[in-house]
C-alpha cells in the first residue's frame, strides 16, 4: 500500500520528503513555483512567519498544512525533514542553526549566512549533527552552467582562460525593507546579488585566489553601495571581471532580442522606475505595504506550477551577460541554453531546465537525503562564496587586493 508521504512514478514507489517553509516572504513566494513543481519529491507540510496576515494565506493555499508564527515552533516539529530558510539576512544564521540542531536538513537562501564567524559554526553545525546544509537559491545552481563547465572540460575549444559577468538591473529601485538596504545587518546589493555572480564564476573557475574591487553609493535615499565592479585571479590563474549597477536606468535585460525594460519581477517600466526615485527622494513611497504585496498571498505575487515547468526564455537580470573566455572560443548564454563559439562557427546548444531557480538546489538535496549521492553546494561551499562576497567589501574598503583563505572547489563528478 502506498503512504502518504510516497508516490508512484513510472510504476516505481518514491519518498516523498516533508517540507517546511521558514519565511514566507517575497524570496519563498518567487520560488514556490518551482518547489510545487517537484511535488513528486516533496510535500509542503508547515510553514513559518512573523506576519499573522502571510501565515494566514499560507494556510488558506495549503489547508493540509500547518501554519506557525515562529521559526523555533516550525523546527520543532517531528514530521518535518527539510527546512526552507528564506528569512532576512541577518537571522539566517541562527535560523539554519535552529533547524540544523533540530536534526533537519536544510536549504537556506543567499548567502547562507552575513559573517565568516557565523558561516564557520554552521559548518561544524553540518557534521557535528550530522545533517545536510545547501546554500542555495543562487542562479549558479542553473544547469546551463553545469553544462557549460562541461564544454569547458571537453577541451572542445581549449582551456578555460577568462570570464565576464555584467548586470545592470533596478534592484535599487524595487521595494525594499529597511533591512534589505542596511549593510550592517547582511542587507544592501552586495550581500544579496554578490552570491549570483560569485557563485557562478565558482562553480566555471574554481578556487578564488584574490579580490580587488570598487563600489559606488550614488543613491543618498538608500543607504547601500548600488555598484560594484570586481577583479577577480582563481587559483589556476584565470582572471574574471564583475560588474554590477542596481540603479535601473539601462538594463543588461534589454541587449537580447527577447528581453525586456521591465526589469526584475516585470514591476516598472523605465517611467515608472523615474516615478519610483522621485518618490523616494520626497520619502513618500510606501515601501511597507509595497512589499508586503509580494509576499505569499499578496496581490502582486505570480508564478504557477505550469509556468515554472514552461520553457522560458532566460533573461539577463541578477547574473547579467555572463561570458566565458577560452583559448578557441567563447561560451555564454542563450535564450534555452548555451551559445559556442568555435573555429567551427556558432552552435546554439539546448539545455533543459537551463532557467530555473529553486529546483536544482532541492533536487540534489532529494537525491543525497533518499538516493544517498554526494551534496556539492555544502555549508563549506556556502563559506566560501561569502568570503568572497565579503572580500568586495573589504577591497574596496582598504583599497587593495584581498586574498582569500576557505575556498573550494567543485569536483568534475558534478557536472
């Protein structure tokens, strides 16, 4: 006989693991798409938040489900085997460490955690509890990048010897916590975008051996660095270059034919995004209410089933125009998958799920939990991808290189 925590799939009986969601707000609620959409391998069992208002409409969506008004409740229930963290920045540390020592698994969004301290106890959290950490929700978990690692290694078109990430999005300009834009807490543009970018040219590149960046504040109505740019040495001596302007103006969105000027989330138009700065700098624009919209059961909150599993078209926002250097070609994205250049002219080469953002974290997750396979985005991958998040910061802060001391890398079994 079946339970209810299994499935049939193609005649063969799968676990299905109990989820619980922690934080229900705008981050969850733009990944639940692609959480419903692995239904095979999860069951939404609980859900967690401070807003009474977000925990209600959780429960309305998921009447089979538990809805708690604090994290320490949720990860003190028995059934659950898996916790979602997408709380604030600042409470992601003890939050992880809750559940970790709970005996949970866990998925936590970027970054995993706002100091190399906190990052340090959660590693040892992992082993001394004997759970599993991802730090994830990271546009590097993509599998077009995977397969692009695997062209690389090919050998098809020479070794790996430069890249180059360019964004340019209106994240300056989208609703915002005071939270979100106060750096001394884990919020502001470099803790929340840097883990896109870094993590990518990681999981291409390797080890990070040094840092040396600039930021820019141009924005006296946010209190945040909306600009970085980053010039980065990996350990085999490739070099990376890293660009990132959050003010919204022009947008990496609109050099491919298929994008948009509608920027993330497809809120404003480059109308709009003026109005939205007026009214920033007047201080009437009500960011509170604004946000709250965006979180779970809120009126501007999109996503189904059907369109996470629908074969979009990627768009360069968080990561931007990502380009890979090797000695007989380049590599970057398409529109579903990846553009090779060669001596042999240019292929467009499909790769499935090439856009999704969620999923791939939870599935490799699923498979080490039931199949027993390795995990790769680990706590100690999450370290290492703040350190270097954090070393933009501290070069542009003492205006000199900063070289790094906990990277890894992933093995070629990954990809």
């Amino acid at each position: 006989m079946v339970q209810s925590n299994q499935v049939i799939e193609h005649g063969v009986v799968q676990r299905r693991l109990k989820l619980g969601l922690v934080g229900l707000g705008v981050g969850t609620s733009m990944a639940l798409p692609e959480i419903l959409s692995l239904q095979d391998r999860y069951e939404i069992v609980a859900g967690a938040d401070v807003n009474p208002r977000v925990v209600e409409a959780f429960r309305s969506q998921f009447p089979n489900a538990t809805g708690y008004d604090s994290v320490e409740k949720l990860v003190a229930d028995p059934d659950i085997e898996v916790v979602w963290i997408g709380t604030p920045n600042q409470f992601h540390a003890a939050h992880c460490m809750a559940a970790v020592e709970h005996g949970k698994n866990v998925v936590v969004v970027k970054p995993m955690t706002t100091t190399m301290e906190e990052a340090a106890l959660l590693v040892e959290a992992e082993e001394k509890y004997g759970v599993k950490v991802i730090a994830g929700y990271s546009a590097a978990l993509s599998p077009v990048f995977r397969a692009m690692r695997r062209v690389i290694l090919s050998g098809q078109i020479g070794e790996l010897r430069a890249m180059h990430s360019v964004a340019h999005t209106d994240w300056m300009t989208m609703p915002r916590n005071p939270d979100e834009v106060d750096p001394s807490i884990g919020g502001g543009l470099i803790y929340r975008q840097g883990p896109n970018q870094m993590d990518t040219v990681r999981v291409i590149g390797g080890a990070i051996r040094s840092v040396r960046a600039f930021v820019g504040q141009w924005m006296p109505e946010r209190p945040c660095p909306g600009y970085y740019t980053a010039l980065i040495q990996f350990e085999s001596g490739v070099s990376c270059t890293l660009v990132y302007n959050g003010y919204g103006y022009f947008l990496t969105s609109e050099l491919v034919p298929w994008g948009t000027t509608t920027g993330l989330f497809g809120m404003y138009n480059p109308e709009q995004r003026g109005e939205v700065r007026r009214a920033l700098r007047k201080g009437d624009m009500d960011e509170a209410n604004l946000k709250d919209m965006q979180r779970i059961g809120g009126s501007q909150v999109k996503g189904t089933v059907e369109q996470s599993n629908a074969k979009r078209a990627w768009i360069p926002h968080h990561l931007g125009i990502f380009v890979v250097n090797c000695e007989r070609g380049d590599v970057r994205q398409s529109a579903h998958g990846l553009y090779v250049y060669s001596d042999d002219g240019l292929e467009d080469i499909p790769v499935e799920g090439a856009n999704s953002l969620g999923g791939a974290e939870l599935d490799e997750l699923y498979d080490a939990i039931v199949h027993g396979a390795p995990i790769y985005h680990d706590a100690r991958w999450g370290m290492a991808t703040l350190e270097a998040v954090l070393a933009i910061m501290d070069s542009a802060r003492l205006d000199r290189e900063v070289r790094l001391s906990h990277q890894v890398s992933l093995p070629d079994t990954y990809f």
